[in-house]
C-alpha cells in the first residue's frame, strides 16, 4: 500500500499568512482591493484571491491610481512607493513581513550614519553597503531603495570578489538565502578586506526560512519519492527543492496535481509531498488527493 506524507514544516511562513489574512479580511468588506504585485509566488493561491475579488498591480498601474486601498505584500518596498501613496492619495494596507521591515530599517539606519560620515570624503572611499540577494527580487528592491539605490547586490558566492576591499563594507543579507553561501561570502571578505579597512556582517536571514533547509533534507531522505509543489517564480521554492534533488534524485517540482507523471508512482512505496513558504497547505493536500485518486 502506498504511503503518502505531507510535510508538517512546508507552507506559508508567517509573513506571508498574516498577508493573505490581511488581504482576505479586506476583501470581506467589501470594495475593490489592489495588491501590488502577487501577494505570493503560488499562482494558484493567486487565482483563489483573485476570484475573491483582489487585484493585482504592477508600479506603472499603481502612478494611475488613486484614491483607493492598495495591500503591499511580504516583501516590502521601497520608500519611493509610500510616497508614491501619499501623493495618489492611496490608502496603503502594509502586510510587509515584521522580519523583512526591521532589515530595512536597519539599512536605512546604516545608509544615513554612512552618508554622515562621509560627507567630504571621496566617493570612491565611501562604505560599501552590500546586500546579498537576488537582484531584481521584490524583497531586495525594497532593500536596495532604503539606500536611494547605492547598495550593491551580489547574488552568490562567486560575485563578492567584485568588491572594493579597500573601502568599508557592511553586509546584509535577503531573508530567504542560504545561511552557508552567506557565511562562505563573510569568510572571504574577511580573508580579503584590506586592514586599513572596517568590515561588519548582520545576519539578517528569517530563521523560520532557514531552519527549514535541514528539516526538508530530513524528510526528503525518507521517502521513495519527493513531490516538491511549489511556484516556478518562488527563489525560496527553487532552494529548497535544490536541497531536496540533492538528497533524494527521484524529486521532482510541479506547481499542482495536474504536473503529476503517474509513471512517476511505479515501484514507489512512499511519496512525501512538501513545498515552500509560498506554497499552500491545501495545494499540497490536492495533489495528495490527486495521488489517492489515481490509485486501482
């Protein structure tokens, strides 16, 4: 008889719930209710809030708008976006993560002591605040405006000797990166920085991300087959699966039930089903029910 496993760790992490909740309790009042951007990287979540009445927008869409309600999600923004709002006169239901607005308010703190101190100094002597994280990423962008765009973003490990180590660098990381890459990147600035120089690292990674990176190797090492249910747009989703292909080779990423290959099941005993923290526990339930189904 084949067994089926969900993971108990998989699912929206905290941030991302209080926003659904957020954005459903709105919606329950009634009126139309924007949302910059999708409120997660799961299009079937996005399709259920969609039917529910909420609207997704891009920043072009949001410079036409005002007047109205809009939901900023998890990931936050920069500050350029508020008053943005504050001119459109638009009310702004701010869901950002309570983890994500602390890192920013710790680069923007660093950013103005910074521009401080080095009034008078040569650009080119000026601290380096570094950010490491994937460029482009609504997080990160949210980051990088608190620095009136001046900070750097490295991506991995092989991008940070591109840095000035004869000027000061302050480095920060995206809440959902590999808590080893960064330590890797902080081992070799701290090999490479120039002594004349001053280094600092902010270990800014959401543990509640991080901590899931050994308990889904666990549980993928378990099971004949991994089913790791996830958006393709979703960074957290593509690391976490990585980890899973890893461990177990016999793992594959669908974004629902319809992506299940049956010849998949053949000679399986058991299938654990898991996800990101974008991922919702009643998708990976479906696709669950879809294996259930399936069965002679």
């Amino acid at each position: 008889m084949l067994k089926i496993e969900i993971d108990n760790g998989s699912g929206f992490c905290f941030g991302v719930t209080t926003a659904i909740q957020k954005a459903e309790e709105e919606l329950a009042k009634g009126g139309t209710l924007y949302c910059l951007g999708d409120i997660v990287h799961n299009g079937m979540e996005c399709e259920r809030l969609r039917e529910m009445g909420l609207k997704t927008i891009n920043h072009d869409d949001l410079r036409q708008l005002h007047d109205v309600k809009v939901l900023l999600r998890a990931h936050g923004e920069p500050p350029t976006t508020y008053e943005l709002a504050r001119q459109n006169n638009i009310e702004i239901i701010d869901a950002t993560c309570p983890v994500v607005l602390k890192l920013q308010q710790r680069i923007k703190k660093q950013y103005d002591e910074s521009r401080s101190e080095k009034d008078g100094v040569r650009s080119d002597h000026a601290p380096q605040i570094v950010i490491f994280g994937k460029k482009g990423h609504a997080e990160v962008l949210g980051l990088v405006g608190q620095t009136k765009s001046e900070a750097i973003v490295i991506e991995n490990f092989d991008e940070v000797e591109r840095l000035d180590f004869t000027r000061d660098i302050y480095l920060y990381s995206q809440t959902t990166k590999s808590l080893d890459e960064f330590h890797r990147i902080i081992e070799y600035i701290q090999q490479h920085i120039s002594p004349a120089s001053h280094f600092r690292s902010f270990d800014t990674i959401c543990r509640s991300v991080a901590n899931r990176m050994p308990n889904i190797s666990q549980f993928a090492s378990r099971h004949d087959l991994i089913l790791f249910v996830c958006g393709r747009k979703s960074s957290n989703g593509k690391v976490l699966y990585n980890e899973c292909l890893r461990v177990n080779p016999n793992s594959h990423l669908i974004e629902g039930p319809d992506e299940i290959n049956p010849q998949w099941l053949e000679g399986v005993k058991t299938v654990g089903i898991c996800g990101a923290t974008s991922t919702p526990k009643w998708l990976m339930e479906q696709c669950r029910d879809a294996i259930i189904d399936s069965l002679p």
